[in-house]
C-alpha cells in the first residue's frame, strides 16, 4: 500500500473523530486498530472497512464502547473488519 493512500486513511480518520466527537481513548483504539488492520493485511482494504463502519456510527459522542472491531484493552475485538 502507498504512502499516499495511507495518508488519506488517517485524514480520514481525523475528519471521523472530530464529526462524531470521539473521546480520547476512542481516538486511541480507532488509530491502533487502523495500525493493525494496515500491519496485518498489508493492503488499505481491511483499514478503509474499517472506516466505514466509523463513517456509519449512529451516535454523536463515542467512547471506546461504541467501537467496531478496536480493541477493547482485554485482548478482544469487536466486529472484525477484515470481513465483509
């Protein structure tokens, strides 16, 4: 995947934060979520689902409950993004 395309994921994901008002900790696990998706795949497809499904929220402020497929911080995952 180029850097370029990368970097349009994470302006993605800044534009996300700040329309849904994601909390600090939300912030943090959609970033180390993107990271993974990006390190496990090796491709943008798994991270730009991912993306979407944030794109899709249907709540105004989200906390780290509210999140598809980012950690939780116990070792599990939400909906799993690389599938779909």
């Amino acid at each position: 995947m180029g850097l370029e395309l990368r970097y349009h994921q994470v302006r993605k994901l800044e534009r996300i934060w700040e329309f849904h008002q994601f909390s600090p900790e939300a912030k943090k696990a959609t970033a180390a979520a993107v990271l993974q998706l990006w390190k496990e795949s090796g491709r943008d497809s798994s991270a730009g689902r991912f993306l979407q499904q944030l794109v899709a929220l249907d709540v105004e402020e989200v906390g780290i409950e509210d999140l598809p497929g980012a950690p939780t911080g116990n070792g599990e995952r939400g909906v799993d993004a690389r599938r779909e």
